[in-house]
C-alpha cells in the first residue's frame, strides 16, 4: 500500500523522518560561515546564491550531542522547501514512502514544542516523523530570521557582485 514518502535521517544515531513533500534539497555538508555571534545549536550560515541560509544542527538543538562531531565531513544539510532554514544532520539515509495507518501519532506534550508528531517502524527502528513546522519554536524562528537578515545586511554593504570588476 503506497503512503506518503518521508527522508529518514540520522540525528546523534536517532532515527527520525521528515515528509519529502517538506524538503527542498538534500546537500553534502557544505562550507558553514560561523560568525562569533553564532552559537548554541546554529551551526552557521549557508550562503545558498546570495542568500544566507541558517543552519540548525539537530543533534545540538534536540540535546543528543554537544557539538563534538561537527567536523565529520560526511553529514548532510537538509533545505526546509517553506522558509529558509538548513538542518545539518549526521546522514540523509533513505526515502521510504510509509502508509498513514504505519503512523502512530505522538501526544504534543512528549516532545519540545511537539515537534514529534507521530512515529513509525522501519528496519526494526522507531523512527519518530518530525514537524518542519515545530522544530524551532516561534522564538528561535524569529531570532533565526534576524540572525539571517542582519547576514544579508552585511552582505549587502559589499554591493552587488555584478558591480564589482577586476582591475
């Protein structure tokens, strides 16, 4: 029975599912720009054709690692198709299309912000299907957007790149 097709990833050895339809793009790990004012869980700044894209490292943001391991050069950086926002994670594994009745939902209350909501089996794993939408609270979100903006302003001192000739 065909479902609904979801990317199951890698976060700290957790398995977790975010739905296709959500995902822009999947990246190898790129060159981050962390400027000194990141920290905490933003892994730093994916200039995605001029735009600064922030990079959320899930493992961090979710308490499952404290940073170590952000050197590993094998990790992906998933694209949110709605917002701009990157989510590092340790591997893009593989997109399985799961049936909603495989869906077991999740009470909100069980996980920070709900964005747990719902879990399935897959390979003898419990693989928890996360909410684009909730990972980040309202709070994070809007401080993401100002870290990316005051990104983009400075990126804009520098003029455009068309305006800019070799001498």
């Amino acid at each position: 029975m065909a479902g609904a097709a979801h990317l199951i990833v890698d976060v700290a050895g957790t398995p977790c599912a975010l739905p296709q339809a959500e995902i822009r793009e999947i990246l190898p790990l790129p060159r981050l720009h962390a400027p000194p004012t990141v920290g905490g869980p933003v892994a730093g700044l994916l200039n995605l054709g001029g735009e600064p894209v922030p990079v959320v490292d899930l493992a961090v943001l979710f308490g499952l690692r404290d940073g170590a391991g952000a050197e590993d050069p094998y990790r992906h950086v998933v694209l949110a198709r709605s917002r701009a926002l990157g989510l590092l994670v340790d591997r893009a594994l593989d997109v399985v299309a799961v049936a909603s009745e495989a869906m077991k939902p999740v009470e909100p209350a069980r996980s920070l912000n709900g964005c747990v909501v719902a879990e399935f089996a897959h390979d003898q794993n419990l693989v928890h299907r996360l909410s684009l939408d909730r990972i980040l609270t309202l709070e994070e979100q809007a401080r993401l957007d100002a870290f990316a903006a005051a990104a983009q302003e400075r990126l804009a001192r520098f003029g455009a790149p068309e305006a800019v000739r070799p001498a």
